[in-house]
C-alpha cells in the first residue's frame, strides 16, 4: 500500500508535464487579434462593438480614450479608443484556475481611426497564457480567443 501512493503521484506527475509539452508545443499563438470596420467612423465602430459584446454574452463594462485622465479632457486623442467588456462567470472561473489571468482581464479592445475605416485591436489571451504552464487556463483562453474573434468578426462587418 506504501509504494501505491508514490506511484500514484509518480503518474500523476507525468500526466501533467505531457500536457505542459503539448501545449508548448503547439503551434505559436499570434501575439493580436486584429479586423478591420471598413468605412465606419469611431462612433459608429464603437457601436457596432457594443452590439456585438452584448450578443456573445458578454457585458459592456466602459470606453475610453486612449489617454483619458492623463490629459485635460478636451485634449484627448479621439482617434484612439479602449472598450473594455467582460464575461463575470468566465472570469470567475479563470481566476480561480489561475490568479494570473489577471493579466488579461477584464477583455479589452482598442479600436483605432484610420483613413480607411477604424481598426481593432485586442491581445490574444491564448498568447498570454501559452508560456504560464496551466493547460487548464490555456484551454479557457482558447475558448476566449474564439470569443475575441466572434466579437472583432461581428463587429466589422
């Protein structure tokens, strides 16, 4: 009975560091997740991805200017926008997988004018937690990063 115990954990050990190779072997993430809202103003972007936050579960936590109280509010750049959403049960349940999915919540999104259209912007979560050696919340991450898509899809149309 003594010698089950260690080879439990000897097993169990394995298993783990299996999952840690595969995800690291796998293929490199893409450091964003970029589409483009061709034609559209910042506001009309903006709404668009309000809509599609809402329409994937998500809740609309609050936009702002890329340098919002860092300079007088008349001299923001309205070029340059965060919005920021969040889903507070995936949330919940990332934090509990790992306290370091902090580093990617809540959701965000930035969204830049350009001549053509606005861009959108948003850090791969899958990316992130790729190197943290957690395959639990890599898998939720994936699960993110096909969020992020569906919404940045939805959202340029």
């Amino acid at each position: 009975m003594k010698y089950r115990i260690p080879h439990f954990f000897l097993i169990l050990l394995t298993a783990w560091l299996v999952q840690v190779q595969l995800v690291q072997a796998a293929e490199p993430e893409p450091m964003v997740l970029t589409a483009t809202a061709k034609g559209r103003s910042m506001e009309q972007a903006v709404e668009a991805l309000s809509q599609a936050i809402v329409n994937h579960n998500y809740t609309f936590v609050r936009q702002q200017a890329m340098d919002s109280r860092l300079v007088p509010y008349e001299q923001e750049v309205r070029s340059v926008r965060l919005v920021y959403f969040c889903n507070f049960a995936k949330m919940n349940h990332a934090l509990k997988l790992d306290p370091r999915a902090t580093q990617m919540l809540p959701c965000r999104i930035t969204l830049v004018e350009t001549p053509s259209g606005v861009d959108l912007i948003a850090v791969n979560p899958a990316w992130v937690s790729q190197n943290m050696g957690n395959p639990a919340l890599h898998a939720e991450c994936e699960t993110l990063k096909l969020d992020y898509l569906a919404i940045l899809e939805e959202a340029s149309l």
